[in-house]
C-alpha cells in the first residue's frame, strides 16, 4: 500500500510539473459567451491518427458569422492555445470569433484533437477545418480565397504548421471536402510556439512529439525551417518580455518568410508577456489594431463582390 501511494505522489508530482512547462492562461473575468450560428463535426465517421489507423472523434468547428451587412467574405479559422495539453475555447476562441464578427469577418474556432504524442493529430483537424470553411464558403457567405488561419501561442504552432504544411487536396478522394485545399490564404500568429528546438517551449514539444522525439521530427514542427515560397503571408505579434514563449519564435518565422519573400509583418510589442496582460490592455489592443490594418492592406477585408 505504501508503494502505491509513493506511485501515486510521483505521478501527480510529474503532471504537476508537465503542466507547469504549458502556457498557462492569464486569468480575466468571466464574459457572456457567444453563440456559434453553426457546430460542425469535423470527421464525420473516424479521423485519421497517422500511420493509417483512425478513431472515431467530436472534434468540431464553431462557425460565428458576422452580420450579412457587414460581411466582407473573408473568415478566419482560430487555434486556441494551450500547450497541446489543453485549449483555451473562451478568450483565444469565441471572444476572438465575436471581436472578428464584428469587423465583418468570419470566427471559425477549432476544438481540435489533443495529440498525446500523436504529432499528426492536430495538424489532421486543422487541415480539415480549412477545407470544411471552403465546402461551406457559399453558405456561410464566405469567399473560398479568404480563408486563414491564426491560433495563440501552442495555437499559433498549430496555425503555422497548417500554413507550412499543405496540400491542394486529393481529386481522387470519395469525401469532397477532401478534394479541396487545405493551403490557409494568410495567418496571424500571436506570441506564438514556432520552433520545437531548446529556443521553443518544452511542454508544448513534449505533449505534439512525445519525450525524446527523433531530431527530424522535431525539424519537420519547427516551422521556421518549413517556409517556401508557397508559404501564405503572416502577421505576427508577440511581447518582447514574453518568458514562457521567446520572441525569437516570431522573430525567426519573419525572417524565415522574408528569405522566401512572402509578405510578413512582425508587431514587437514592449510588453506583455505571455497572454498580453491577460487579453486585455494596450497591447492587446495593438495587435488587433495592426492585424485588421493588415488584412486591409493585403485586400481581404474589402466588400466582397
């Protein structure tokens, strides 16, 4: 009996250290919580969880559409962060979805797979949102070439592996949503997990590889190294005092995209830290501010025709 309890106290004591290595999610006060026009499974029999094995999932996507008068086509498929031990559905999903609607653009939040050591899980469902929102453009009154993505920290991970790693989808394929492409047509990326390196975030690296991952897998997430020229452009923000996450993340990703000249813009925040000050505050501000000004700028947000 004594060695079960000494059993049971060492694994507590490992999970409780697992998940202090996660970005944790700044505490706010609660907010009422908006209501998604639609809720779509994402598999609708079983999802693929690599290497040819499959199981069956309630990974979904929430749909919140602005109003049609404001509606300029364009959506935004969002990855809450979370360490891939978890996700934070409230202040880096709905509340980002009812900011985005009220700017005319669709919110699109992912309730992806966590991975487990499952590397390919959350990049499956990402890819899959993209195509569902392109299946969906003419009843969600969006326009299939103003389809991004962004996600917040470990989120943000997941953002950039979808915008780095795509394909045209399959012709062939029996399901049409697989037929589509799952390419982002631009991101943006808040304090952002980029590499899976010493200079990226061990727990968010453990919970996507596993504890002691082959260097090549942990090159193929480290996101910087998978820019092209096919790479879809990029906002970036991120707190230069961010202790969790290193601004290096971004700071590398821009440099990455600026080699292969894809359109990046990189807002260095002062301050922050990890969380903006808990989604709230100047610099929470001024990353929305820049971001919509970007998607202007690049032509997103005009009225759709």
């Amino acid at each position: 009996m004594k060695n079960v309890s000494a059993s049971l106290i060492l694994i507590a004591s490992l999970c409780g250290t697992i998940a202090a290595e996660q970005p944790a999610p700044a505490k706010t006060a609660p907010r009422e919580q908006p209501a998604p026009a639609a809720r779509v499974l994402l598999w609708p029999d079983t999802a693929p969880t690599g290497e040819g094995a499959r199981e069956k999932t309630d990974a979904s996507i929430s749909v919140f559409l602005p109003s049609k008068d404001q509606a300029t086509g364009a959506a935004l498929v969002i990855c809450p962060g979370g360490g891939y031990g978890g996700k934070v559905l409230t202040h880096e999903g709905s509340y980002i979805a009812a900011w985005l609607n009220r700017h005319g653009i669709a919110g699109i939040v992912l309730d992806y797979r966590l991975p487990q050591g499952r590397h390919s899980v959350p990049l499956s469902d990402a890819q899959r949102a993209i195509r569902l929102a392109r299946a969906h453009a003419e009843a969600w009154g969006l326009q299939a070439d103003r389809i991004g993505i962004m996600g917040f920290s470990a989120g943000g991970h997941l953002a950039s592996t979808a915008g780095t790693h795509f394909n045209a989808g399959d012709p062939k394929a029996a399901d049409p949503v697989e037929r589509l492409s799952c390419r982002p047509d631009f991101m943006i990326l808040v304090y952002p997990v980029i590499r899976l390196d010493a200079l990226g975030h061990k727990g968010t690296r453990t919970n996507l590889l596993g504890p002691d991952p082959k260097p090549e897998l942990v090159a193929f997430y480290s996101n910087d190294q998978q820019v092209s020229d096919q790479t879809p452009p990029a906002y970036l923000a991120h707190a230069q005092d961010d202790k969790v996450v290193p601004p290096s993340n971004s700071a590398s990703f821009r440099d990455a995209l600026k080699a292969h000249h894809v359109p990046v813009e990189y807002l260095e925040l002062p301050y922050g830290n990890h969380g903006l000050n808990g989604y709230k505050g100047p610099m929470w501000d001024a990353w929305q501010k820049g971001s919509l000004e970007w998607l202007a700028k690049l032509g997103f947000l005009a009225p759709k025709k």
